[in-house]
C-alpha cells in the first residue's frame, strides 16, 4: 500500500493503547491469526497512533509453528499479563494436544484476574476445556462442532461466525477473525475507522455475528429446489433419532416416491442412502473430535446396534469405527483446517 489511507477523525475517542496478547497453540492457523493481527496493524495506520498492541505469547523453547509449517517466535512466555490485556487463543489441529495443562492452568489464573479472552478457530476448545466458556454463548469451526457439542454441554454453541458474550469471545475460523476484529474496532473507534480498514484490506461484504459460517444447502449440493433443500435440512436437524422417508415426503408435501425421484435426479442416490451418509460422516467426526465409546457414537447418530454401526461404517470407509479410532492413536486429535 504505496498511498497513506485517509485518517479517520479521533475527536473524543479514547487513543490509548490497548493490547492483545495472542497465545498461539501448536499447529494454531495462520490465516485465522492472520485474520486478527492485520486489521488491528492497519487500525493503527488508519487513525494515526499506535491504538492497539500486541504480543505473542506460548509454552516451550520460544517458537511456535503454525499448521503450515511456517515458525513464529514468541515474544512472552506463560507468564502473568495485564488485567486490561485481551488474550486470544489461537487454535488449529491437534488442538486437544495442543491444549496442554501449562496452558489450561495460565487460561485459568488470568481470566481470574478478570482479563478477557477470546478463541480463534479452535481456541474456543481450550477455553472451554479450563471451564471458561461454561453458560456462555460461543462457536467454533463448523467440522468441531458435533465433538464439542458432546464434551462440552455447559457451553451455548451456536453457528454463527463469530461470538462475543461479555469478556469470551469465540470466531469458526478463517476470515470470521476479521469480522470480529472490525466489530471490535468499530466499537471502539467507529465505523468510519472499521469501514477504512475493511476497505485497505479489500474487504467488501462485513459479515456480523448473525451470519452463520456454513455456505447455504443450495450452494453447498449445487442445486436450487427449495423442497429439496427443506428435506436435507431436516435430516441434518435429527442425526440421532432419524426421519423416515415417507415423513420426510408428508412433511413437504410429496409422496415417498416422488422423493425418492428428486433425490435421484439431483444427488443420483436415494434419500435413505444421502441421510446414512450424513449420520456416518457425523459419527466419523466424533469418532475422531472424542472420547466418546463406540457404542455412544452409534447411539448419537441414530443406530440401535454397535453391530449395525459398524456394518455401515465399514461399506462406507472400509474400515471399522474401532480401526478407524485406532489409526488416531488413542483420543482424537484431528481437528479443523
């Protein structure tokens, strides 16, 4: 950016400076990071004064690596911060791994101390697993939540792209750290200065906290019939204790068989075969997102039978639920992108 962006006027607003210190977890994602450091760069350019700060904070040696490989080296280590400080927890794969018990007991004694923090990606995880999300609305990325949703009960997840509830603050990952920082920007600096921002960052469309993160069912299957649409929808609603199809059918207003013709002529599979896939492809998540026994994940994507299970299991990813938890070497660890 070879031209100085237009300063936004500062007449009244507070210009002292507030910090963000970015715990970065093992393998954290650099693009929700990334997401969230910039915005608060070009902030700073944008009104003329150094409004925010930051720093990089983790546990080890002083380097941290991100899921792409690429090293950053910390600026702090687990020690105690300013109470008026902003802690964001910078998440990514292997994040339960990740989320170590140095950074579980630091989570706790600084939010004690009434500092506020935030989960980026799949930092949300170890805030709720130091109990600090507990009656709080939050989100995580979308592949994490049917895990989260089974280990942590006490949390109001929701879907959309980004949460703040009082001093917690949660985004799904991706580019939903950057509406989130220009939410926060806006709130303290204005929307001149956020909308500046957005636009130094070529950022057209600011999402806000009622957009949910998933493309919409149309978009996603690339076909636009609204009754088609309404009946995935449903599936997707009650993964544990299925519809059958001439339900399905009633409850839009078709007979089974003219279902069965829409399935075929837009997926090229039978409504049957489309919601096993949706209740396998959930069973594998929490397969790989938890602890949860077998027998618990059958249950919870609506199979009677551990025996059943894993019949389906195996005609769909030919291996067993067991073998498939094993090749993830004891709890699951796979986590986001």
């Amino acid at each position: 950016m070879s031209v100085p962006p237009k300063k936004a006027t500062n007449v009244g607003k507070d210009l002292s400076p507030k910090r963000f210190v970015f715990l970065l977890l093992d393998k954290f994602t650099m693009l929700s990071f990334a997401s969230a450091i910039e915005p608060l760069r070009i902030a700073n350019r944008v009104i003329g004064a150094p409004v925010y700060q930051w720093v990089l904070a983790g546990e080890g040696d002083g380097v941290v690596h991100c899921s792409n490989g690429a090293a950053f080296t910390l600026d702090i280590g687990l020690s105690e911060i300013e109470r008026d400080d902003t802690v964001l927890v910078c998440g990514g794969i292997d994040v339960q791994k990740a989320t170590t018990k140095g950074i579980l007991n630091w989570l706790r004694r600084e939010a004690r101390r009434g500092v506020a923090m935030g989960g980026l990606c799949t930092g949300a995880y170890a805030l709720a697993k130091a109990g600090l999300l507990d009656g709080k609305k939050a989100t995580i990325h979308w592949e994490n939540q049917d895990g989260f949703l089974e280990e942590f009960e006490q949390v109001k997840l929701t879907r959309s792209i980004f949460v703040i509830d009082g001093n917690r603050m949660s985004t799904a990952g991706g580019t939903a750290s950057l509406d989130m920082m220009l939410k926060i920007i806006s709130a303290d600096h204005g929307d001149d200065v956020a909308n500046t921002v957005a636009d130094q960052l070529i950022y057209s469309t600011i999402r806000t906290d009622q957009d949910t993160q998933r493309l919409s069912i149309p978009t996603r299957i690339g076909v636009r019939h609204p009754k088609l649409s309404q009946v995935i929808q449903m599936m997707e609603n009650a993964i544990e204790e299925p519809i059958s199809p001439a339900d399905l059918a009633e409850d839009v207003g078709m007979s089974t068989r003219q279902l069965e013709r829409l399935f075929r002529r837009y997926l090229n599979r039978s409504p049957k075969r489309y919601y096993m896939e949706l209740r396998l492809s959930k069973a594998r998540n929490l397969l790989m997102q938890t602890d949860m026994s077998v027998i618990n994940v059958a249950l919870a994507c609506g199979f009677a039978s551990p025996s059943h299970f894993s019949k389906c299991y195996r005609a769909h990813y030919s291996t067993t639920p067991y073998r498939e938890r094993g090749t993830q070497g004891g709890p699951p660890l796979r986590l986001s992108i």
